[in-house]
C-alpha cells in the first residue's frame, strides 16, 4: 500500500523567506507524486507532479519539489514565502495501477508572517 | 473556475433530511470521483465512476448514494445523515486512457456540508 508522511502539521515563516514542507513517501514501485494547495474555503489546486520524468520538478508560483528515492522524499521549497502562500499544502501519491487513487498526507499548514 | 462545478457552496440540512450535491465538469474526462474532507483527516476517496459506471466504493454508508447519469455530472444524494458526516465533500474528474494511465486530475472547490 502507498502511503505519505507530512511532517510537520504546521510551518511558520516570515514573508520574504525561504519556505519548506517536507514530505516523505512509502510505495512499492516508481510512485507519482504531487503537491496541492488549499485555500480558505477553496478546492485543491495542483502546484506540481513528478511522473518519473525529472527529479527537480517546478511549479506554479515559484514552488518545487526534488524526487529523491533514496530517501523516499518530495519536499516542497519556495525560495522566498508572500502573504499569498499562506495555505494549506498537501502532499499525495498516486496509485498508476488502474484508477488513478491519488493518497493524500494529511497536510501542512504555512503561516506566513509579514 | 477549475472546470469542475459544485453546488451548493454550501448546505446545513437536519439529520432527517434528503438532500443532494451536485458536481458538474466542462474538460471532456471519462471518470469522476467524490472525497471527503473532515477536519484534521486526510481526504477520503468515496467513490469512483467511469463512464458512468461505479468503479469503485470505499465502504462508504449507505446514506450516501451516488449517481452518474452521464460523464459531465455526479451527484451524491444524502439522507439521515448524522453530525459526523460534516465535511468538506469534494468532487474531482480526470481523462482515463486504457493502459496509459490516467491525466487532468481536476477537483472542484467543495461543498461544505453542515450536519444538524
């Protein structure tokens, strides 16, 4: 069974500062992997995937994430945190098998302060 | 908008209720799925239809009911919930290819639905 660990429930840093989520991942073959951000009262939105392509993934918003195997990793960086990424970011694996069952962590909470 | 509708935004009904959520996509994809997002839980996978047969259930009660009358609509039809089941109830679609995998995985913004 596939699984995700979020390490950290909640992350505080201050706005103009580096930002990082850590994510660990538990799969029994070449797993993909992604990163979504929830707003307040919003849906999911996709910030990026890796599917076995480039280890160093980018995203939307300046975000990525690096795929290592072994360490079992996927954290999530930002060079520099705005107001505006204050949210809740989840990281999930996907089973490729079949339906695409995505697995989600149970999330991170970024405070960003000014 | 994501592709992905839902309505209500939001829905308070009483535990003797029968209510229905909708959930609409505008990208073309071949299977839909409904979630659950309770506070401080990881989302739940409920169900997963393609081509609008039911694929796949999660052992979800049966006060929840499920209908896809055509690919570009589900609907999660509740009755005599129970306060426990207020969530965020999210919808997702995607475009399956046989073999291939599957692509697009789009989710709505929700339904926040209020039990009491």
């Amino acid at each position: 069974a596939q699984s995700v660990t979020q390490l950290d429930s909640h992350v505080s840093v201050s706005e103009g500062t580096p930002v990082l989520l850590r994510c660990n991942y538990s799969s029994s073959y070449s797993p993909s992997l992604f990163w979504y951000v929830q707003h307040p009262n919003k849906g999911l939105q996709l910030l990026l995937k890796y599917t076995s392509a480039a280890t160093l993934v980018k995203g939307i918003n300046g975000f990525e994430a690096e795929f290592k195997k072994s360490e079992t990793s996927f954290h999530l960086t930002k060079p520099s945190a705005h107001m505006s990424d204050a949210a809740e970011y989840f990281c999930v694996v996907s089973d490729s098998t079949g339906f695409q069952k995505l697995v989600f962590g149970t999330g991170t909470r970024l405070l960003v302060s000014p | 908008e994501t592709g992905v509708t839902q309505t209500p935004r939001h829905l308070v009904m009483g535990m003797t209720n029968k209510k229905s959520l909708k959930c609409e996509q505008h990208l073309g994809h071949n299977a839909m799925y409904w979630y659950k997002q309770s506070a401080k839980k990881p989302l739940e996978l409920m169900f997963v239809y393609s081509l609008e047969e039911r694929v796949e259930n999660n052992s979800v009660p049966s006060r929840f009911s499920p209908e896809c009358p055509n690919s570009s609509h589900l609907f999660l039809h509740l009755h005599t919930l129970q306060p426990e089941d207020s969530a965020l109830y999210l919808c997702a679609s995607s475009q399956q290819h046989r073999g291939l995998g599957t692509y697009g995985y789009t989710f709505g913004s929700g339904t926040r639905l209020t039990v009491v």
